[in-house]
C-alpha cells in the first residue's frame, strides 16, 4: 500500500497514474509524465466513493451490487460484462439433478427440493410446493409453458390434470377441478414432399385432444440464430406452409394455441427445428491465378458467400481467347487447385470457378486473366557463404547464374522465445544483416522474377558471442481514464552492458500475434500502448531490438491484461458481405467493443475506390445496415461509436458483382499500318449511361496503368501508328459514374510497314509503266484509224481496166504496177468487196 500525505493508504500501483486517488496529490507528486499519453480531451474523472455490497451480493468493476445467483446466468448484469467472465473455471453452474438457489446461487440435491425443509439461504428450494395455481411463473429451472416439480424437473403444462400422474409428489393432479385446460401443440411433422428449398410444410396435433372444443392456430417461425419470429396469422387448419425461406437453413418452428372466441393464448411447449432443402449456390469469390513455374498455375478462390447447400465439389474453366474453354472436376471442398497443362509463352488465359452443392450448380465466378511467362524455371541459390564481421554486422552471400529480380531471404531462430524476424530482400547476390549473438538461425534464400520465385534452400548458421538476455516487465497496467491504454515498465537487465539499447514492445491477443512483429520501440524503461481493442485480453512481452539484433522475449502470467470499455474504441470483428442472394446489397455487420454496450450509435463510413465518393451514415442501438452497392464498385467500410475521435475499425474491402467486358475481340491490320478493332457487346449491359474504352499498348502484354487509353462510343475503333511493331488490344466498358467493367481478352498483332525512303518511288514507278501504257495503247488506236481511213479512200478511188480485165485501187503514192489488182470477173457472178 502506498500511505498518503494525509494518512490516506491507496494501492500503490494507483501512484503516477494521473488520478488524485489521495485527494491531496501526494501520490502523483513527482511522477514523470512523459512516458504516458492522455488525449488532451479526457478529463479524468473523480474516483466514485467505494460501495459495499450485502451478503450474497457481487460488486461489479462499476461499484454496481447484484446478485452472486445472476453470475454465469448468460446474461450481461454488470455494465462491463465481469459477471460472465471465467465462468469455465469458477463453477457457478450447477451440475445435473441439482437445484441453483435463487439468490446466493449455491447448489443443492433435487432431493432436497419440497422436503418441508429450507436448504437454500433464500429458502427458494420450499417456494411454489404446495400452489394449487399452474400459471405461477416457473422457477429459473423451467422455461415458459412448463412447470416445475419434484425439486426441479419439468413438464408441459398441458400435462396438468391429464388423469396420469408425471410429478412423483402427485402435484400436476392435485386440485384439478379448479384449474383450467391448456391445451398445447406437442406433435409436429414436416411434409417434405411439399417442401423445397423456400419453403416448409408444417402439420401439427394438439394436446389435450378434446373435439368439442374449437381451437385456433398461430404458427410462427424464426431462423436458428437470428431471434426474429415471424407469426403467419390465426388459423382454424392444423398444417400451414411457411415460404420465402433461404435454402439450407436452419428454422425454429412452433405453434401457439387459444380458445375460438377467447383472447388468452397458451404457451407453446414443442418447438421443431428443420433446415430447408439446398438451393443453389451462389459463385465462388476472389478467384486469384498465380504461375507458379514453367507449367504450373496455382488457382485458389474463396468458398460461396452462399453455398446454400454442403459443397460437394468444384468446376474449374480455362481457355485461350478465341478457343473453347477446358473444364476440370475438382472433388471436395478444397478451395485451390495446383494446374498443370500446357501452357504457351506470352498467352493470355482466362480461368472461372463454379460450385456445385448435393443438387446444384452455381453460376460461374468473375474471369481471372494470367498472361503465361513461358520463361519462367528459377534455379537455386548456390555456394551459400556466412560471415560475423563484428558484434552488429552478418554478412550472408550466395551465387547465382540466371538473371532475376533479386533474392529473398526468411530468416528463423531455433527457439521459440525469440520473435519473428522479418523477411529481406535483395538485389544483390549478399546480404548485410544485425543478427544477435550467441544464437542458431536458420535462413532461407530463394531468387523471384516478376511474381514467380524459385524453390528455397535453407542453410543453418550460428552467430558467435553470449546470447542477449531477456527484458522482465515489473508493472503492467491499465490507464484507468482511457481504458484501453496499458502503460508498461521494465527493467534494465543486469547484464546488459553500457550499451545504447533500444527496447520492443510486442503485445497481442494471442502469443501467436504476439510473436508476430515489434509494435513499438523505445530506449526508456517505460511505455505507454494506446488504442487498444476495449475488454480485450493481451499478451505483453518486451525485448532488445538494437544495436545488436533482435534478442529474446520474456513472458509470465503477469504479462496478460484485460482492458475495460472506452466508449471511442473501436468496433470488433466488422464482416460485409452480399445480403442473401442479392449480389447488389452489402450487408455490414459489427459487435460493440464490450459485449454489454451492445446499444450504442454507430458511424458507418464507406468509400468507393473508382468514383472517390464517401458516404458516413448514423446506425443507432443496431449492429447491422445494408447498403445497395452498383456493379463495378470496389467498397471500403469502417464502423466507429458517434463519440467525437472515436477511433474506426481496421477497413474492409468489399467488391461489388463485376461488370462483365466485352467479348469476341478482333484485330486486322491493314497496309497503310492502321488496325482494325471489333467486339461483341456484353450480354449484361450496366445500368445507365455507358462508353467503351480500348487500351493499347506496343508489345505483347497490356499493362493497364501505362496503356494508352482511347473512349469509343460503340465498335469499330481504327488505331494508326507510324511505327512497324507488334500491338496489345483490349477493350472494356466504363460507365458515367467511373465504374469500370473487367479487361476483355488481350489480342496481339504485327504490322510491317513498307522501308524508309522507299515509299515515293513505289508510288512514282507504277504509276509511270501505267501512263506509258496508256500512250501505247492511244498510238496503236490512232496508227490503226489512219489505216482504216486509206483502206476507204483506196477503194473509194478504184478504177476497172476493160484492156487488163481488172480493177485497180488507187493508192496515189503507189505506181499502178505496184497497185493490187482484182482479176478473173466473170459477167454472170457478182462481185462482192470486202
């Protein structure tokens, strides 16, 4: 205890933690403040005076009294929940055939129970033994529409006055002609060849079976785990069918019972649990392909949102664009598939995944492209060599042939005190590296180029020296204004030296997280850790981090610590996902920090990545909103409490349902080096106005980010370049708002373009040969005309010679020796000229 200046004792971690526990100051005089970080916006708050609580009373962390019978009931009595808490190992449940006494809680033999003897402090075991009354509220042991006896047990209350006695003490059949019938529906069928999977064929029978008396029905319904029934309506009829139900889901059915004409409704005693047939699931999500060697791809894809159904198997899908798709079956529910096939270098491949449950198939998932590197075997690292050139320097080389990237070194310690050491990287064939002395680590090393990498080699290695020591925490403590800071002091080790060392503060909820990575780091003794998740415990360790490596942890019983409620902590485990099998609403779901601050007003922020719009929307006393989302949207979600600088949760992505391309793409090029580019559009067209956009890039990949990118209101699109190259296309649609649907496949084509300095005279050259046959041909018309021309003139001009018998034509520049003459005429035959 720590005694103050006005003789007050307090508990002496209560010093230096910013509160006037004393009243006078004396505990925090001379405290040092640097080490602790208090938001200038809290003010702490007086301490409230100490209530005592009675006997058998339970004094909540609030200085709240209840009852020690309300501890480990399931139900959250002190505001930060602490009634619940190690209820595993306290043993405040009672164990079977025994009576839990109303008030203390303590537990007593049923035997004991209405033996005219009170064994309870409270006396509660001799309460309701001899009431004549059968609508008494049942004790705690008994749920509503029965009741209790023989010290505990329970029966239906249509049981009462049924003629056969079920109380060993006779009760249920004492004073029946004063208690009235109940009647309650304790027989219950589902009909299941009118049931499918949304809906539920419920036929029941009443107890007891009295005819004569007109009953009527309500049937409700409520799904396992959800705690909203639904009642149908009053009905005459003893069987009813529930619909609009979700496949493959558990439902909780019951049915209560009145009197026609009467308003009192008796409680149900028979509930019945049925789950409805499987429906069809919905597509696997976050299909990734990863090329794993020369021949492999590595597909992995994460389960049905909905699998409405137990998933039996799985269908994988590849092609190549322009070629029909290869289908896999994939037996069980594993969700990823190590693929060897053929595959062909600088190919484009797209894969999809379907799911198939004990009835049906789901719709394929969102196509996944990999552009195949047929280059792509790594060796190994060789030659591995291990060299200490002083206590803070390691220097680790390896050879290699082949051209990569750089190489990756994975580095582990042979004992399991030591936390994880973070992976190196490198492009260099050696590696300089602060490991701590006097410890076996053993290193892997393996070479990557683009995303593949090679298989690894493991080399062992021992650093010389005397290993670190340890770092012991002394105090560890919650910083009582905040609630979710833990302030943390250490000793120095005593043999640590005269070194400047600079200690790691590694905290998690599991030792797993704890051994994961140094959260803070700092050369004090001392260290404050803020924004904690609120009535969380954690695992806290601190150890050396420099100047000489990374040393061991130390970690005791001591070194867990619960934090308390903070109203500005953040929500726990935030999840969105589709809202049933509407892929075009997000359902966002949250749990309050502390389980007893379930009612609470809630900010939801969400951003969509494409469009950079943000929405921030008030829930109120809710853990859950849903959202309607648009195709194409990538979301970002964070949940905090409405308390200014309430600190959000870690965000969650969400994809929308994507906006399929466009599909069927073809390239031409033509002569003058221009391309021609066509496309089918998509089946599924998105909402509202829309533009094709069409990258291209030279070579034979598409980068997206460094293509060039051209907006086309409808096909075709004609690209032209200046340059003899191999082109990439592909095409996609976006839509007014920014959303962008995916990549269609890539098509890759070559265009040669005529040489340089060669394109004048391939134009001048043929177009000369053609103008020269042009002119022949004229010369040949006219030279043929004129000698058509004589050939009439000559016959035009002949004469007949009566002395030579003969006709000569007249050629003018021709002696009439040398003019052709027409002999032989005869005076009875004509004479025909030609």
């Amino acid at each position: 205890m720590f005694k103050c200046k006005n003789d007050r004792c307090i508990p002496f971690w209560w010093k230096c933690d910013e509160v006037n526990d004393c009243g006078d100051g004396s505990d925090e005089a001379g405290c040092s403040k640097a080490d602790v970080e208090v938001p200038q916006n809290v003010v702490p708050n007086k301490r409230p005076p100490v209530t005592l609580c009675k006997n058998n009373q339970f004094r909540c962390s609030t200085g709240q009294c209840i009852l020690s019978a309300w501890l480990c009931d399931h139900s959250f009595d002190c505001p930060n929940g602490e009634d619940e808490q190690n209820c595993s190992t306290t043993g405040m449940t009672c164990p079977q055939n025994h009576f839990k006494c109303a008030i203390d809680g303590s537990c007593i033999s049923r035997a004991l129970v209405c033996n005219g003897i009170a064994n309870c402090p409270d006396q509660s075991d001799e309460k309701y033994c001899d009431q004549p009354q059968v609508n008494e509220p049942a004790t705690p042991s008994c749920s509503l529409g029965y009741f209790p006896c023989d010290g505990g047990s329970c029966h239906p209350l249509s049981v009462m006055c049924d003629g056969r006695p079920n109380c060993f003490d006779g009760y249920d059949e004492r004073n029946c002609s004063s208690k009235s019938i109940i009647f309650q529906v304790m027989d219950m069928q589902i009909n299941l060849f009118y049931s499918d999977e949304n809906s539920l064929w419920l036929s029941w029978g009443v107890s007891p079976f009295k005819p004569e008396i007109e009953l009527e029905f309500l049937p409700s319904i409520c799904q396992v785990g959800v705690n909203q029934w639904r009642n149908v309506t009053w009905t005459n009829a003893t069987e009813i069918k529930f619909k609009d139900l979700l496949p493959y889901t558990a439902y909780n059915m019951t049915v209560f019972v009145r009197q026609k004409g009467k308003t009192t409704v008796f409680p149900p005693a028979k509930y019945f649990v049925v789950t409805t047939d499987a429906g069809k699931p919905s597509p696997p999500v976050n299909v990734k392909a990863k090329q794993l060697n020369g021949s492999q791809v590595l597909i992995s894809w994460d389960p049905p949102v909905h699998p409405n159904g137990i998933i039996e198997k799985y269908r994988l899908s590849w092609t190549r664009p322009e070629s029909r798709p290869i289908t896999l079956a994939l037996m069980g529910n594993k969700t990823s598939h190590r693929l060897t096939a053929d595959f062909q270098d600088k190919q484009s491949y797209i894969f999809t995944v379907s799911a198939m449950n004990n009835q049906y198939m789901s719709n394929q998932s969102a196509p996944v492209r990999l552009t195949f590197d047929g280059q792509a075997e790594l060796g190994r690292v060789a030659n591995i060599h291990f060299e200490t050139t002083s206590n803070k320097s390691t220097i680790i080389s390896w050879s290699y042939q082949e051209p990569v990237d750089g190489f990756i070194l994975n580095i582990t310690t042979e004992y399991f005190r030591y936390p994880r050491l973070p992976s190196y990287s490198t492009k260099f064939q050696n590696i300089t590296l602060n490991l701590a002395p006097g410890e076996t680590y053993y290193t892997q090393i393996f070479a990557f180029r683009n995303h593949l990498v090679g298989p690894a080699v493991t080399y062992k290695m021992a650093t010389p020296g005397a290993p670190l020591p340890s770092v012991e925490i002394v105090q560890i403590d919650v910083v009582k204004p905040l609630g979710t800071s833990v302030k943390l002091s250490w000793k120095r080790p005593e043999k640590a030296g005269k070194a400047a060392w600079q200690y790691g503060v590694y905290y998690g909820t599991t030792m797993q997280e704890l051994l994961a990575a140094v959260r803070y780091q700092t050369p004090q003794l001392t260290a404050t850790v803020n924004n904690l998740d609120a009535c969380e415990s954690y695992f806290f360790a601190v150890g050396f981090v420099e100047p000489y490596g990374i040393g061991p942890l130390w970690t005791n019983v001591n070194s867990l610590l619960t934090t308390s409620w903070n109203p500005r902590a953040p929500p726990k485990k935030l999840r969105v996902q589709p809202e049933g099998a509407d892929n075009l609403k997000m359902a966002i779901n949250w749990e309050p920090s502390c389980l007893s601050q379930d009612k609470a007003d809630y900010i939801v922020t969400i951003n969509e990545r494409a469009s950079n719009r943000t929405w921030r929307i008030m829930v109120s006393n809710k853990l859950s909103h849903k959202v309607a989302v648009e195709a194409g949207g990538v979301y970002n979600v964070t949940v905090s409490t409405a308390t200014a600088n309430a600190t959000p949760t870690s965000p969650v992505e969400f994809e929308a349902p994507p906006i399929y391309p466009p599909c069927e793409v073809r390239v031409i090029p033509e002569a003058n080096g221009s391309f021609f580019v066509y496309w089918q559009e998509s089946e599924s067209m998105p909402r509202g106005n829309f533009a094709y956009e069409v990258l291209v890039q030279e070579g034979n990949g598409l980068n997206e980010a460094t293509a060039e990118k051209y907006a086309v209101k409808h096909p075709p699109f004609i690209y032209t370049n200046s340059l003899e190259s191999t082109f990439t296309f592909s095409v996609r649609i976006k839509t007014e708002k920014g959303f962008n649907s995916l990549l269609s496949e890539t098509v890759s084509k070559f265009i040669e373009r005529p040489p340089a300095g060669s394109s004048m005279l391939g134009i001048i050259v043929p177009s000369l040969l053609v103008l020269l046959a042009l002119v022949g041909v004229i010369a040949f018309l006219i030279i043929r005309n004129r000698r058509l021309h004589n050939s009439f003139v000559r016959f035009a001009n002949s004469h007949y010679n009566s002395r030579s018998d003969a006709a000569t034509f007249d050629d003018n520049s021709l002696d009439e020796e040398d003019s052709p003459r027409i002999v032989g005429f005869s005076d009875d035959e004509p004479l025909v000229v030609a």
